[in-house]
C-alpha cells in the first residue's frame, strides 16, 4: 500500500516535471523560462526529499535545504540582472 | 511506527505531487506571464509543504530538519515571486494584449 502510494507520488512528480521543462524550453520570453526554472527547483526539492525517504538516509535532508538555497539566490540574481540593475 | 501513520503519510505525499502537477498544468496552459507566477508558484509551494508533511509523517525522526526545509521555502518562495513578478514588469515582457489596465504604472509614470 505504501510502496504503491510512493511510487504514484513519484510518477505524479516526474509529470509535473516534464511540464515545467516543456515551459522551460519553449517559454516565448527570458521571464517566462525564469519563472519554470523555480518551479523545477522547488519540484527538485521535494524529489531530494523523496530520494532521502525511499533510500533511508537523512544526510539528504541538508542537500535539499542547501539546494534551496542556491536556487532561490540564483532566481534572486537572473530577476536583477532583467531588471538591468545587476 | 504504525501503519496507519505509513498510509496517511502516503496520502499526503500524493495529494503534494497533484499540486505540484496542477502547478506546472498552469504554467504551461495559462497564457500570460503574470498568470504562469500565479499558478507556478503557489500551488508548488502548497504541493512542496504537503510532501515535506507526508515524509514528516513516514520519517517522525525526521520532522525537526523537515520543518525547517519548510519555514525556509515559506520565506524564500513568495519572495522570489515577488522579485520575478517586478522584473517583468520592468523589463516590459510578456503583456498580453487583451490586459488592459496597469495600475503598477499608473503609480510609478513611465518607468524605465
């Protein structure tokens, strides 16, 4: 039951992230392919997450926050440099 | 633990992954871009807390680091939304053209 609940949560989240890499890709405008890149971290958090449960080790725990941390000061400095104030 | 904790942190992890899946269903079906932040970041960061709950409840010893996965994605999102959302405003991308009204610059003139 759990193993089936687990699995359809991963095949639910590798969905959602071919969708936002369609975005990604095909986005008409550099804001556009911004806005998918912090969905696919925040979709790669929660992956992280899983791969920690399904593999029992909490070291991945600290991936995940730190892998949250680079991504939200990378979307911080694309978002400056559009604004041409970087 | 219990089972019972296994099948209602199962539960959770797939009702996290559904709103992460409506959230990219948004960013790829809405056709504007403030309409993709809309949906690209809200319903992710609902779906995010959810799995983060769900392995809170398979993993209790867990839950102290897990929590604060969590209070760090509720600062950090919004903000990064925010930011993305003024950007585009002021790098004058992605208007529709049926969107007629523009109260950010009706308050600000004509900016950059």
């Amino acid at each position: 039951m759990v193993e089936f609940l687990i699995g359809l949560a991963a095949t639910l989240a590798g969905i959602a992230f071919l969708l936002a890499l369609w975005r990604f890709i095909k986005g008409p405008t550099p804001a556009d392919r911004v806005i998918a890149f912090d969905v696919l971290t925040v979709i790669s958090i929660s992956g992280i997450v899983g791969i920690a449960l399904v593999a029992g080790r909490a070291i991945y725990l600290d991936v995940a926050l730190v892998y949250g941390l680079l991504s939200f000061l990378g979307v911080i400095v694309i978002a400056r440099y559009l604004e041409r104030r970087l | 633990m219990g089972s019972l904790y296994d099948v209602i942190g199962g539960l959770f992890l797939v009702a996290g992954t559904s709103f992460l899946l409506l959230g990219s269903l948004g960013l790829v079906r809405m056709p504007d871009i403030y309409n993709r932040i809309q949906a690209g970041t809200k319903a992710t960061t609902l779906g995010t807390l959810l799995t983060l709950l769900g392995v809170a409840f398979l993993q209790p010893a867990w839950s102290l680091k897990l929590l604060l996965i969590g209070i760090f994605l509720i600062f950090t999102n919004p903000l990064s939304s925010q930011i993305l959302a003024r950007a585009a405003h002021r790098s004058g991308q992605g208007r529709l053209p049926a969107s007629q009204v523009d109260r950010l610059a009706e308050d600000f003139g004509d900016e950059s």
